[in-house]
C-alpha cells in the first residue's frame, strides 16, 4: 500500500469519526456599552458588527513598530 492509499484511508477513518462527536452548546459573551451580554441575545444588526469585529494582536503590533 503506497503512502497516499495509507493517508487517504486514514482520512476516511477521521471523517467517520468526525461524524459521530457530539458537543454542546458554547455561550459566548462580550462587553457592550460597559456592561456584558451574551452575544446570542444580539439583534441581527449588533450580530453583525460583533461578527466584523477585528481583534489586536499584540506581537503583530510590535513588529510594526
């Protein structure tokens, strides 16, 4: 069996696996106008914004300068 044959029955394994992981519901919340919400009672429009958001990376900044 060649190397490629191995991953790619090693893939279909993983995808197999993939479809039987069952998790749960993750809450997130964020800090709006000096007080925290959970982002799931956002209306559509704030849901937008929070989704737009651009995080600071410290490192990223200090190779700026």
């Amino acid at each position: 069996m060649t190397e490629r044959e191995k991953l790619e029955k090693r893939l279909e394994q993983l995808k197999s696996e993939l479809e039987n992981v069952k998790g749960e519901k993750c809450e997130v919340w964020t800090r709006v106008m000096g007080y925290h919400r959970p982002v799931s009672e956002f209306n559509r429009g704030k849901k937008s914004e929070f989704k737009e958001r651009v995080y600071f990376k410290e490192d990223v900044a200090l190779k700026r300068l």
